[in-house]
C-alpha cells in the first residue's frame, strides 16, 4: 500500500508544481497587458482563478495529505536530516503558494503595482525548491 501512496504522492506534486511554474508565468503576462484591453486582463484573472481554486490548491492538498499519510505509516522518516531539509522546503513552498493566491485576488481587484520582470524573478523560486526536494529525497545526503 506504500508505494500506491507513493505514487499517487508524486503524482500530486507533479501536478501541484506544473501549476506552481504556470500561475506565476500568468502574472508576467498579466502585468504585460495593456490597461485598455479589459477583455483580455478579465481572461488573465478566469485563468488565474481557475488554475489555483481548480488544479493548484486540491493538488497542494493531496500532495500534503498523502505526504503527512507516508510520514504516519514510516515515523522513522522524522529521523532524518533529508526529511526535516525537504519538509522545511514544503513549508516555504506553501507560504509561496499563498502568497500566489494574494496575488491573484491582487490582480482581481486590478490593483497589481509589480512589474512583468519582478514576476519573471518570483517565478524561478519553486525551480530551486523542485530541485533541491528532488535531490533530498532521491541522494538523501544528510
């Protein structure tokens, strides 16, 4: 039963960090759009809604649940240092996922005031989470 949790575990974060990448990329395009074109600044805030509330947030919890469900069958895994890396990193991924969440209300109330190159930097920080969890849990070098 493990690795049927397992699995599904990764399948979850897959999902949960490809709309990680995508929700932050829609902010760049969102900031970009020009003021006048309200048919395409509303068609940024559906998408970015739709993609949190439909594919980011019930991924992010089932990633989180079936995690917390693989720590409770092996406890042994709090043990070790790789464990307390990565769950620091899941931590600071979801305050990051959070703050995406502001961020969409922000532009729904279209009172953004970042530019598309602060976006384009706020986008690569679940790039370095992605890499630095897939080598912890992978080496486990701690």
């Amino acid at each position: 039963m493990f690795l049927w949790i397992k699995a599904f575990h990764v399948i979850a974060v897959i999902t949960w960090f490809a709309a990680l990448f995508y929700l932050p990329r829609l902010f760049v395009y969102h900031a970009m759009a020009d003021e006048s074109d309200t048919v395409g600044r509303e068609r940024f805030q559906v998408m970015e809604r739709k993609l949190l509330k439909g594919i980011m947030t019930p991924s992010m919890i089932v990633a989180v649940a079936l995690g917390l469900w693989m720590i409770a069958l092996v406890p042994s895994y709090l043990s070790q240092g790789w464990m307390h890396a990565k769950l620091t990193l899941v931590v600071l991924l979801l305050g990051y996922h959070h703050w995406c969440a502001r961020i969409v209300k922000t532009f729904a109330q279209e009172a953004n005031t970042r530019s598309h190159v602060w976006y384009r930097w706020f986008n690569e920080a679940p790039v370095i989470a992605l890499i630095a969890i897939v080598i912890l849990v992978i080496v486990k070098p701690f």
